[in-house]
C-alpha cells in the first residue's frame, strides 16, 4: 500500500434511544443492528466494518447506557463499558435537547479516564433546528474536551461522510482487519434473531413483555439457493406467550411474515421461516440464555 493506511475501533456511546443502531447502519450501509423505539433494545455490542481505499474502521454499536436492575441489564451496561477500552475513538452520541441527568453524567465520568478521542455526535438535526445543536454544542463541548463536534441526521444521512471522514482523520496508522468484503462480526444466528426480535417489538408495541429472548435453533442452505431456518420467541410467563401469538396465531404469522421479508432482502435469498413460542422461566438469569445473547 502506498498511502498511509488508517485502521482501528470506534464505539458509539450514549442513553438508549439516542439513535445508535440507526447511525450504525447509515455508516454501514447495511441493517446489521435492529432499531425500535424501545429502551435497551440493542442488548449486546455489535460490531460493524467499514473499508474505504485506505481504511478501515470497526464500529460498535453499545447498548444504551442506563442504571442496571437485574442480571441481564448489568451484563448490557458491562458491554458498553468494555467497548471503551478497545476504542481508539469514542462517539458520544446526544440529542440537541440532551438532558445531562444522573446517569448521563456517570458516562461522561467513565469517559475522563479514557484515552481515545472524542467526539460528540448530535443527533436527529431532522427533527431539532440547528441552533439548538450549537447550544447543546456550547454547552457540552468543555465537559469532556472534545476533538470534534458534528450534528449528524442518522436517519436522513446527513453530515454522515463528514462524520466518517473525520473519524479516518483521527485513526492511527495501521493494516486492515477483516476482509473488505465483510461487514459484521455478528454471528449469522445472532443476526437472524435480531431481525425476528426486532418484529416482535414492532408487533406488540406497548403490550410487549420485556422479558423476552429469540434463539435461532437451525439454519440450513438448500439445493435450490433456499434457507430453511428454525428459530424460537421464549418469554417466561404463560400469559406472554398468548400475547407473541395473538388471535388464532395472527400476531406470529405476522412476525414471521415481516422477519423474513426484511431476512430475505439482507440475504438475497428466498427464505423458509419456522417460529415456536416456548416458555422457560427467569431465563435471564440463566447463563445459557445471556451465552446465546452474545453476552457471556
């Protein structure tokens, strides 16, 4: 290689809901992380590859910072934090009408002991004007010294280039990872139960139970150019279970009709999609279902 080579780790850090996984996947190109209006709804780190002419950087996408309860949620917020030590920068990702509240001021608290460039990211310029980004831009820019302040759309894709550019701008010397074909390091299953999960908030809106797993049991290539994949909704109440399958088992159909439509359209291949709803209680809690989560 001729050029200097660019090479290196950026994790994108802020409050759930902030815009996260739609950033991700605008930097991308391509829906590796599934997105929903839901708070925690990205429960482990997701990593996405970018490759340009001469760099490469590695994304990652965190579960959004919050106060942790139980086992699964400590294991969440332990994602986001171990993302800073491998980052060699760090995105911390607000709105223009940021809050700076209790836990947002812990996370800023984390991020003074870390060594890696900052920026702050602000987003959804579609929906705040400008003006109110300068003045959250004002206001924040001394809490952590950052190296760049970009307002971002990562729903319209505005200032996205910008963003990248910069980032490659601020990445040390180094080679490439991975294979510039390769996009993701999310396991193919992992993947696979994230765009089921991600139907099963979009399908049961406010009635949706939190407690809820997909695990993706089989995944086969047919003779014809087909997968046939076999996948399960495991919730932890009886009662749940009637809700993922509605009226005469409409609400699942309709899960699994959106799940591998949107499966079908990243893979580009025709898809058969089996879904079972199971019960296993406090599954959450139990190491087997936080190991197929991505999350020990």
């Amino acid at each position: 290689m001729s050029e200097i080579y660019k090479a290196g780790f950026v994790s994108i850090l802020g409050r759930p809901n902030v815009g996260k996984s739609t950033l991700i996947n605008s930097l991308i190109g391509e829906k590796i992380a599934i997105v929903s209006n839901k708070p925690q709804t990205t429960r482990t780190n997701i990593q996405g590859i970018k490759t340009g002419e001469n760099y490469q950087i590695v994304f990652i996408d965190t579960p959004g910072y919050h106060k942790a309860k139980d086992t699964l949620n400590r294991l969440m917020v332990q994602q986001a934090a171990d993302s800073i030590d491998m980052a060699d920068i760090i995105f911390l990702m607000v709105q223009a009408d940021e809050h700076m509240g209790p836990e947002f001021r812990n996370l800023v608290k984390i991020l003074e002991e870390s060594k890696a460039t900052k920026f702050l990211v602000i987003n959804k310029l579609d929906i705040f004007k400008k003006e109110k980004a300068f003045l959250l831009a004002e206001k924040m820019f001394p809490v952590l010294n950052f190296t760049e302040v970009v307002p971002i759309s990562a729903r319209t894709g505005k200032n996205i280039d910008l963003l990248v550019e910069l980032a490659v701008k601020h990445l040390p010397e180094g080679m490439p990872m991975f294979d510039s074909e390769e996009i993701t390091t999310v396991p193919e299953k992992m993947l696979i139960a994230e765009y089921i999960r991600e139907q099963v908030f979009e399908q049961l809106q406010d009635e949706l139970p939190y407690r809820i797993v997909v695990e993706t049991e089989s995944v086969e290539d047919t003779e014809d150019g087909r997968m046939e994949i076999s996948a399960s909704i495991i919730v932890d109440r009886e009662s749940h279970k009637g809700m993922v399958i509605g009226k005469q088992g409409a609400r699942l159909k309709e899960i699994g009709t959106k799940a591998r439509m949107n499966l079908e359209k990243f893979f580009g291949v025709k898809i058969h999609l089996a879904l079972w709803v199971k019960i296993r209680n406090d599954w959450a809690d139990k190491n087997e279902f936080l190991r197929i989560q991505g999350l020990r």
